[in-house]
C-alpha cells in the first residue's frame, strides 16, 4: 500500500475515533432551546491525529469526523460548517507546531512531554479564542440570531470551549505517550 493510501486510510480512521468521542464521549451543556455546548476530549483526537498524520491530514481527520457527528446530532446540525473549519485549524496549528519542533526527531521522553504540550497548546489555544468569536459572527450574522441571545450562547462557549481544551492538552500528551511507537512504525 502506498504512502499517500494509507494517510487517507488513517485520515478516515481518525475521523470515525473523533466521530465516537465527540457522539459518544460528550457531556451536554443546554443553553438555550434548540442550543448547546458540550464538554467533549474530541479535539485531542484531532491533536493526536495531527501529530501522527502531519497538519493538513490530521486536520482533515478532525474536520470531517466531527462535522459528521454535528450533522447527526440536531442541537448541533447548525455548527457544522463552523466546525469543519474550527477543527481543521486546529489540526493544521498543532501539527504545523510539532514540525517546527521536530516532534518526529526527538525520543527522549521530556523532550516529547514538552513539545506535545506546546503543540496541543497552541492548537487548543486558537480553539478557545476563535470558536466563540466564529460562532457568535455565524449564530448572528449567518443564522440569524439577535444578537444578545449571540453573546449569551458566545459566552458559555468559551468557558466550555476553556475546559475542553486544558482537558485536551493532557489527554493528547498523554495518549502521543502512550501510542506513538506503534503508530509512528506503521503511518
């Protein structure tokens, strides 16, 4: 099989692993009729993909599996668009993170501890600031929504959003630990 086949085998595998975290591994948070957030560990798959499949396809692999489950889901449907683009940058952010880092050419276990976390880091760090920004601008502009009710929604995003992402930091740092030898010999 070759290279670029088994990234896009991988690519699907990750999407179908963040489809089951986020559909199966969430927890929901109502806000208003027909509205939620969730507490989720969904985006430190799409963290761990990244650092095994590269930017662009670990990107992809967070982008599609979580659109899916918002488009299965009917408190979320609406965010898909925003998500296909929320999570494909987080991917492309801390994968192109752990290249600069050199992820790939470092063994020594501190050294894989420090550039995950920075990596994960600055991935989740984009999520926390953009996803309320974004989903405010598309719930208002792009939905509908008056604003208030905009900023109320923005704002329960961001603390969900926060806790998912110090929550995804170590999840990811930890499952690299735990998995990088026997994926980093197969992709």
């Amino acid at each position: 099989m070759n290279s670029k086949t088994k990234k896009l085998a991988y690519t699907a595998i990750f999407a179908v692993v963040n489809y089951i975290a986020f559909t199966y591994g969430k927890i929901t948070i109502p806000i208003t009729e027909g509205t939620s957030t969730a507490i989720h560990i969904a985006n430190a798959i799409v963290v761990l993909s990244s650092w095994f499949l590269g930017p662009v396809y670990g990107g992809l692999a967070g982008a599609i599996g979580l659109s899916i489950a918002d488009v299965f889901d009917p408190r979320y449907i609406a965010s898909a668009p925003k998500t296909f683009i929320l999570k494909f940058l987080i991917g492309l952010i801390a994968g192109h993170v752990a290249n600069l880092l050199k992820l790939d050419e470092h063994t020594e276990r501190n050294d894989v501890i420090k550039i995950t976390t920075v990596s994960a880091f600055a991935g989740l760090a984009f999520n926390v600031i953009a996803d309320p920004i974004v989903g405010y601008l598309y719930r208002n502009y792009i939905l509908g929504i008056p604003q208030e009710a905009a900023k109320i929604i923005a704002t329960w995003v961001a603390g969900a959003t926060a806790i998912n992402a110090v929550i995804c930091v170590f999840v990811s740092v930890i499952l690299y630990q735990t998995l990088y030898k026997t994926f980093r010999s197969r992709i």
